[in-house]
C-alpha cells in the first residue's frame, strides 16, 4: 500500500519550498502507508494555544513524545513554551501559561526546529489532530515558507471508529474527549491542558485503541492515518 498521489504531490510541491528546518525534514521520508503498526515511528504531539483558529491564534506551548512500535520513548519527550509576543488573555484559564511565563519561553524558530527535528520520518499523533496539523503547518509557513505534509493519525478519530463502528464523522467527533476516550481502557486521569501531558496521554490512549484494533488482523499505518 502507498499513499495516494495527491498526498504525494503536496509533500513534494512543499518539499521544494520549505528552508531551514522544515527543508531538513523533508529531506527524510514519511513512513509508507503499508508500515506495520509494531515498526512503525510517531511522534505524540500537543499544542496549547490562545485560541482555536489558527488564522488568529497563536502557539504558546508545544509538548512532544516519541512512539516507536508498542513502546513509548518517555526519554525522549520534551515540552517548549513559546516566546509567541502576544498575551494569552483569557486562554491562561484554561492552560495555565502567563503572559510573565511566556515572556521568558523559547525562540519560535528553535522550539518549532525541535519538533520538526523529532518528526522526522516519523507520522504525527494527536487527538483531534485538526488543532496540531493546521497549527504546526501555519507556522511552518510563517518560518520556513511552506506547509507541513505529514501522514496524520488521530486518536479521536480512532475512538469515535471503535465507539460507532465505522462512523467516522470527524465533525461530530471533535465533541468527544480525551479523557473520555481514555476511560474506555481504564486509563488514570492526568491534568489537561499541560502539552507535554496531553502528548504522552495520546500517546497511551493510541497504544491502547491499536490493541483493540490488532484484534481484528494485523495493522498498518495506512489502516489507521486520517490522510
């Protein structure tokens, strides 16, 4: 199995454009489509962000944990708060970062190169993935002059398949949980809102829906990708 050829094309069109660090990830390919889940690299990742448009919103912290197969590489996790120059306003109620906080954080450029850094040849891993997927692209337009193109496997994507059996409407999913998909295995709650944390819960809640999925036959990243 390969990935189709518009997937192809926008990575190759944005490969051409991008500088800096994104250039250096396109340098690396993505993982094919027909990688088995157990040898298969992700990179868990969350944004914490002053709103949800990212046409208007901003960035102010990115967590991010690697998946290699069945195991996740806690070693490797890191988390950046963002020097993103603007107030987070009314967003700090909800992930705690202060405007003192972020006046302190992390160069956009270096923070962003870390992540890109840790994705490479590897598919990206979020729950509710719209949020990271166009957050992270903008901002590699912002700095590097292209978007970012990389396979994408949401875990409320996944939950809302195994609850509904196929029903897929990633409208509707997006009012499902995190923390209500974890409940389905039993796993502990974690404090929301913290990048780093909701990376490694996603982390642990994919391992947990891939188990359930592996019942029914062997798995690929093509079988579970939302592109």
């Amino acid at each position: 199995m390969t990935w189709s050829p518009f997937f192809g094309l926008r990575r190759a069109r944005a490969a051409r454009r991008a500088t800096g660090a994104l250039g250096d990830f396109y340098a690396v390919p993505a993982p094919a489509a027909d990688t088995p889940l157990d040898d298969l690299g992700l990179l868990a990742v969350d944004v914490e962000t002053t709103g949800l448009n990212p046409q208007v919103d901003t960035v102010v912290s990115m967590g991010h944990v690697p998946v290699d197969g069945r195991s996740i590489l806690l070693g490797s996790a890191a988390q950046h708060v963002l020097d993103a120059g603007v107030a987070v306003g009314q967003s700090a109620v909800f992930h705690g970062i202060t405007d003192d906080a972020l006046a302190e954080g992390a160069d956009l450029d270096d923070a962003m190169s870390a992540v890109l850094a840790a994705l490479r040849g590897r598919a990206m891993l979020a729950h509710f993935a719209y949020i990271e997927r166009h957050f992270l692209s903008r901002l590699c337009e912002r700095l590097y002059g292209a978007p970012l193109v990389v396979p994408v496997v949401c875990t409320l994507v996944l939950h809302d398949s195994l609850v509904n059996r196929g029903f897929d409407d990633e409208a509707r999913a997006g009012q499902l949980r995190l923390w209500t998909a974890r409940a389905r295995y039993g796993l502990p709650s974690y404090p929301a809102h913290d990048a780093l944390v909701d990376a490694l819960a996603c982390a642990e809640l994919y391992l947990a829906q891939t188990a359930e999925l592996g019942q029914l036959g062997t798995l690929s990243l093509g079988a579970v990708a939302t592109r």
